[in-house]
C-alpha cells in the first residue's frame, strides 16, 4: 500500500502519469491506425478474407491518373489557401487590433461567424448559390450586369474558385484569432516608439508586426498546409457526394474514401493514405526547417 | 461595454447552438441533385433526409422488428402495405418494420462501413444493382436466399434474378424488370409538327429533333451525369460496357459509335444538357416540368417521377419504344433495379427472408409493386393479366397518353442486356464524372479519344481487382 502511495507521489512518475491519458488515447487512435494502415497498404482488404500482394498496391497507384488529378487539386488548393490566408488575416487582424478602429470586437465577431457555420451547412448553401439554374442568386447577380448564367460548377476554373472562396469564407475568422493572439504579445512600446521616430503605419506594419508574428505565422502555415492536403468535407457538399465533373474537386482524402470505401478496396485506399501522410510530412519538415523551427532561439 | 460583451457572449453561443442543430438535421442531404451521382444511379432520386418509420405491429408483444434501409422513399409504400398484409394473414408471426430511408450514396457507403467493420448492418436492405458486386467480395454478408426464392422462381423473369447472384446462390430480390422506353411530351412535338409513333430509328429521331429545334424546344437530353442513353445504345447493337469477368470494353466499335451519336445530337442543338445532369434529379424535374424538352429515355420505372414531382405533365406524355440503330438486335434492355437482401447476422433470419420473398415475389406482391410503386412486375404473367393492365382507377395508367403494357409486350422480345459485374460501378464512375461531360459540351473531346482514355483508366483502376 506504503509503496504504491509512493509510487504516485514520485515527484518522477507523476510528469508520466498526467501525460498517460494522452498517451494512450494517441496510441489507440493514431499509433494503432497508422501502423495498421501501413500494413494494409500491402494487402487487398476484403470483409474476411486479407492477403499480402506485396507492392501491387503502389505500382498501380503511380499509373493512376486519378489520383494525380486528386494529388494536384489538392496541392494547388494547399497552395492558394495558404496564399491567401496568412497574408489577409494577417491584415484584417492588425485593422481590427488597430487603436483607430471602431466597434473592434463588432469586427472580430463578425469575421469569426463564418467559422461557427457547420461545413455541412456552408456547403449547402454555397451549392445552392452558385447553383447553374438561372435564377440561382450568383446568377441573378451577374445577370444585373448583362452576363449570361454561368454553370459554376461544372467548369474547371470557377468550380474551384467556388471551393476557394468557401475556404476563404470560413477560414480568415479562425487565422484572424490566431494573429490577434500574436499580436497582443507584441509591446505597445515598440510601436510607440517607432511612432516617436516617425514611422508610418505601413512601416509599423511591415517592420514590427511581421517579424513578430514569425511564431503565430508559421504555426497558422503549418496547420493551413495539413488542412489543406487533408480537406475533403467542402468539396463533398459543394458537389453534393464524392463525384464532381471530371473529378475537378476530388481530393486526395476524397480519393481515399472513393476507393476504400465506396469501392470497398480498403488496401488501395489505405496506399492514397499512406502517401498523403509522408507529402503532407515532407511539406512540413522543409517548411518548418526553412523557417527556423528546428533552431531554438527563433522561437 | 460588459453589457455588449454579455450580448456577444450569447449571441454567439446561440449562433454555435443553431448551427450545431443545423448541422444535425442536414447532415444527410447528401441526395442526388447536384449531378456527379455514380453513374448507375438509377433509382436514386431524391430522399432529402434521412427518416426513420415504423410500420406493421408497432405495439402487440411477440413482434419480431427489423431494421430496413432503403434509397428511395418510394419503395417503403411497398414495404408498409406488405409488412401490415403479412401481419393479417399470419397472426403468429408478427412483424413491424423500421425503415429508414437516407440518400443514395450515403447509404451504401454505410453499409459498406458496416460490412467492412464487421457491425451495424440491418436486417433487411434495399442494394442498387450497380453497387451489388461489390458487396459480394470476400466473405459475403449477406443470406442466401436461393430456397426462398425458388418457390417463386418459375414465375419471374430469370435475369432478373441471376444479376443478384454469385456462384449459384442468388443473394438479392428484384423489385421490377425496368425495361428502358422513350418518354415524349407529346405537346412540344405536335406544335414541331411530329408524331412519335413514326420515330423508330435515331435517323428518324435525329429528324424530328431538327423540327422540334426549329419550333424552339430540346429535343432530349444530353446526359453528362449518367450512361443511360450511352448504355441503351449499346445494348441496341447487341455490346457492354464490361465483359464477364469484370474487365471495361469501352473502346469497342460499338462504343464509340453510340458516343460519337450522342456527341452529333448535342453539336446540332437537338440535345442539350440539363440542370442537374441527367433527368432524374430534381432540378432536372423543374426543367421537365416547365415543358423544355421534348424526350426522355429512361426505363419504366421513371413514371413514379412523372406522378410524384412532374404532375403538371398528366396527360402530355406518351410512352413508346426507344429509337434504335436500324438492323440493331434490340431495342430495349433492364436498367438499373434494387435487390434486397437480408444480412447474415439478422435476428430471426429464416422469417425476415420468407416475408422479403412473399412481399415482393408472390402474386399478391407483385400487383402491389405495380400498383404502389408503377414498376413493371418480374412476374410477365401479370403484363396480360386485364386486371392490372386495363385497370381504371390505376393512377399509372391515367396519367399516361399510352398503356405501357401495350410497350412492355411490344419490346418483351427484343431485350439486350448491360451487366452488373465489378467491373461496373469504376467504369460508370468514369464515363459519368469525366467522358461525358467531356465530349457533351461546346468543343468537347473527340468520342474515339475520349473512350480510349476512360478504357485505360478503368483498366488501370480495375488492375488488381
């Protein structure tokens, strides 16, 4: 009893014994997952029966064109995310956290809604909205200025457009929170002081906040490019289901879901995972090495 | 300003609440209307959200429930008048029911995840014909139901039995034959000058569709988002789009002279797309309604759509054969269907499979499936029984200028075939999200290239299956 008590009150085993839940809620959920992913990449999975095929499943994988198109909309849809949503919230955030700004916290709530709004729910709506009928709103709209009804998303370039600006609808609220959090650890001083010498706003902007919100910046680019190679949910709703016109919106986990389950070849799509991970990885690394993470003073 | 900030407190958290609800109640509107549907998607209109009902005995003791899913609202009519008839003449063994209906693509990826994970599977489930192959992989989940099913067999269109089937056992039970037909609006026509029981051949369609484009209407619909013209024309000329054992034969010369047809029509304005992609979603039965186009082919089981989302069509539409390629073999064939299984691990297994059986194979069955749901009986016998087809109070036969009995019988013997093998669901996949709609457009892709390309990539994604 004696021994157990002074088990739980080593000063050394209780760091591990607060950490253990997590510990093992990771294990169980992730740990577990990916090495059984890692397995099933090498087998064909069917309900029952599951045997090795060796590399089958990647060999297939890289004469797939699908999944390319899957690989590509979801790099470019990474890229143009993360493109536009550093720099702008980034902006809209120092607005809002400006002393001349009026109603600032009307501001903050106002761009952070959009967040709030269940992905389900958006997705519907901007369907809806842009839908090819000709009295659908967006139409209506450009109608006022004589354009003919565009089927936005059946055509390459403005479906995914649409996908952006849904992204962009939802996410500058969350990166503007992000940035404001960043912001409130800059001195005041810095910025009086830069004022006393004369320093404009834009020079403000760009020699003090910037640099100083290098953490919150790569953390937001860090989460942004995951999000953006793992989305699936917003093109599932803008096209109503896993299938837009010639895949213009598929994505690398709409590929996986499409060949694991939809097709039931879990070992395939367990492949289309496996490569996502080690992309979404080596993105990751070389970004946070460019930047200086691995080095502890840049943090 | 504590004030503002207790009012933005509970406004927001109103705001996260609502939109956690909204999430909750639209969670399943995942329904077909915006295009990209899997290709065989044939039955799969439009059930907005998911619901769950009860029917049969909902109250005595001793019932024996099962759980149901379907795809279409429709089929649980059916379903409730079968479970309260079983109920009547069976006082021992009661049943209840408990349907529930949710869109087409979630629902059998659900029960793919159920299959896959080994739980959650229901009792009873309705399987659309294009995605049965690929749960009868591996150790297969589902009853055998051949000894059911054979003291109905004689009876019924073999076929349509055998596309349920897996060495020998038959697993699914057929709803309808489906026997593909053209729907005209005959009102578009007469003020082109046409009559449609002079358009036999695509030639004679292709004519009338230039008069019907000189009086300012579509002649019919260019579908990108589903095979169903794609596929009557091949079976017209005798082809498939998947041989036995699964392998694509997209690039056969048959193939690419119904794509480079389709691609004729659409370049000389006789067909044109339609919001939503092909004619069974809704915003497809908006644009019918309004009267814009003038055919629709699609099999038997469509005028269901006619009655329940297109009633301002009654008495405008007549049924007829489908055109066909002059010298064709056929010009008809079975598309798209439901089978129903019962799942391995249901409770009471024996009975659920006796009242599936009874309730859509038997006679009785049979006549309901016709007068519920307007789908052409498995059972032939019935196409001349007077009792259904010169039946007056029928709202099937009402609403149509012509009896599809008459079409039924005129095309019984001239039915080609489009198998459902595993081959199946990756190859309309591809000709629904990416060929069609390629070369259905303005400057669209040359109909040769393109089934080349969609032949190698299914070949390709079929490589180890």
């Amino acid at each position: 009893m004696l021994r157990i008590k002074r088990f739980f009150y080593n000063q050394k085993v209780a760091p591990y014994m607060f950490v253990l839940p997590f510990i093992i809620i990771f294990c169980a959920f992730s740990i577990y997952p990916m090495i059984n992913t890692i397995l099933m990449s090498f087998q064909k999975v069917l309900p029952g029966q599951t045997h090795f095929i060796g590399i089958k499943n990647y060999t297939r994988l890289f004469s797939d064109k699908t999944f390319f198109i899957a690989l590509e909309n979801s790099i470019k849809y990474m890229v143009i995310t993360c493109a536009l949503l550093i720099p702008f919230p980034m902006l809209f955030a120092a607005m809002v956290n400006s002393k001349h700004m009026p109603f600032p916290n009307f501001f903050k709530a106002i761009l952070y809604l959009p967040a709030l709004a269940s992905v389900v729910v958006s997705g519907t709506i901007f369907r809806l909205t842009f839908s090819e009928s000709s009295d659908s709103l967006m139409n209506e709209i450009i109608g006022l200025f004589g354009a003919a009804p565009i089927q936005w998303l059946r055509v390459s370039s403005t479906g995914f457009t649409v996908l952006i600006v849904l992204c962009c609808w939802r996410w500058t609220g969350v990166n503007i929170m992000y940035f404001i959090s960043g912001l409130k650890s800059i001195p005041r001083e810095l910025y009086e002081s830069a004022e006393i010498d004369g320093a404009s706003s834009v020079q403000q902007f760009f020699k003090i906040t910037v640099p100083l919100l290098k953490p919150t910046t790569i953390y937001v680019l860090t989460i942004s490019i995951y999000a953006g190679l793992a989305m699936f949910t917003e093109s599932f709703m803008l096209w109503n289901g896993n299938n837009s016109p010639r895949n213009m919106g598929l994505t690398i986990v709409g590929y996986l879901y499409r060949q694991g389950i939809e097709k039931n070849d879990l070992g395939y799509g367990s492949t289309v995972g496996i490569v996502l991970l080690v992309a979404a990885m080596i993105i990751n690394v070389v970004q946070l090495k460019l930047n200086g993470l691995f080095k502890k003073e840049a943090m | 300003m504590k004030r503002f900030r207790q009012f933005l407190c509970v406004f927001v958290s109103a705001i996260v609440l609502l939109s956690v609800l909204a999430g909750c109640g639209n969670a399943g509107t995942a329904d077909n209307q915006g295009g990209g549907s899997s290709g065989d998607s044939s039955e799969s209109a439009s059930s907005s959200s998911v619901k769950t009902s009860t029917f049969g005995n909902t109250s005595g003791s001793n019932v024996t429930t099962f759980e149901m899913w379907t795809f279409v609202e429709l089929h649980g009519q059916l379903y409730k008048e079968m479970a309260e008839e079983w109920n009547k003449a069976n006082p021992n063994e009661q049943i209840a029911i408990a349907l529930t209906v949710m869109p087409y693509d979630d629902m059998h990826n659900k029960l793919m995840l159920a299959i896959q994970s080994g739980t959650g599977m229901p009792d009873i489930c309705d399987v659309e014909i294009g995605n049965f192959p690929k749960f009868l992989q591996g150790d297969i989940a589902f009853m055998d139901l051949t000894k059911y099913i054979d003291q109905y067999r004689s009876k019924i269109v073999p076929s349509r039995i055998e596309v349920y089937s897996k060495g020998g056992k038959n697993y699914g039970v057929p709803t309808h034959v489906g026997a593909t037909v053209a729907f005209y609006n005959t009102d578009i026509l007469k003020a082109a000058g046409v009559d449609y029981k002079t358009i036999k051949t695509w030639d004679d369609y292709e004519a009338a569709g230039l008069k019907v484009k000189a009086a300012g209407h579509i002649m019919g619909v260019a579908e990108t988002n589903n095979s169903a013209i794609f596929d009557i024309m091949l079976a017209e000329q005798g082809a498939d789009k998947t041989d036995s054992s699964g392998k694509p034969t997209l690039n056969t010369p048959e193939a690419k002279k119904a794509l480079t047809l389709m691609k004729k029509f659409y370049d000389e304005g006789i067909d044109k797309t339609i919001p939503g992609g092909h004619p069974d979603t809704e915003e497809a039965y908006g644009a019918l309604s309004k009267g814009e186009y003038a055919t629709v082919i699609r099999p038997l089981w469509y005028m269901s759509r006619y009655l329940n989302y297109m009633d301002d069509l009654k008495g405008k539409i007549a049924i007829a054969p489908v055109p066909t390629f002059k010298d064709a073999k056929y010009n008809s064939f079975g598309g798209g269907g439901t089978g129903t299984i019962v799942s391995n691990s249901a409770k009471n297994k024996d009975l659920a499979a006796r009242w599936l059986t009874w309730a859509k194979l038997s006679d009785d069955g049979e006549k309901q499936i016709w007068n519920i749901l307007g789908f052409d009986p498995c059972n032939t016998a019935l196409w001349n029984d007077p009792s259904i087809t010169q039946d007056k109070n029928n709202k099937y036969l009402q609403f149509f200028q012509t009896n599809p009995f008459d079409v039924l019988n005129d095309i019984k013997d001239s039915m080609g075939i489009i198998k459902s093998t595993i081959g199946v669901p990756t190859v309309n996949n591809i000709l629904c999200n990416t060929t069609l709609a390629d070369v259905l457009k303005d400057d669209g892709a040359d109909p040769s290239q393109a089934l080349e390309d969609a032949q190698s990539q299914a070949e390709n994604e079929l490589a180890n299956s």
